[in-house]
C-alpha cells in the first residue's frame, strides 16, 4: 500500500476491498455489544 510512484499506488477503493478489513469489520463489530450485526458504522 506504500508506494512512492502515484502511479502504481492502489486506490482507496481498491485498498479497502482488501480482505484485510473484512477481518477488522469482522473484529469491531464482535466487540461492540450494541453493533448487532450492524456493518459500516465505525
């Protein structure tokens, strides 16, 4: 994700699609006792 050519850095989009953050959407919403399933409110 560090790159220094802006030309071959992923874009944003393309760095939350990682599926690095489906295990931390994952983490936080089993953490949170009000979440409840709920995705995308952090």
């Amino acid at each position: 994700m560090v790159e220094r050519d802006p030309a071959r850095r992923p874009s944003a989009k393309e760095i939350v699609e990682n599926p690095i953050f489906d295990e931390i959407q994952r983490k936080m919403s089993s953490s949170r006792p009000d979440s409840q399933g709920k995705q995308g409110c952090w």
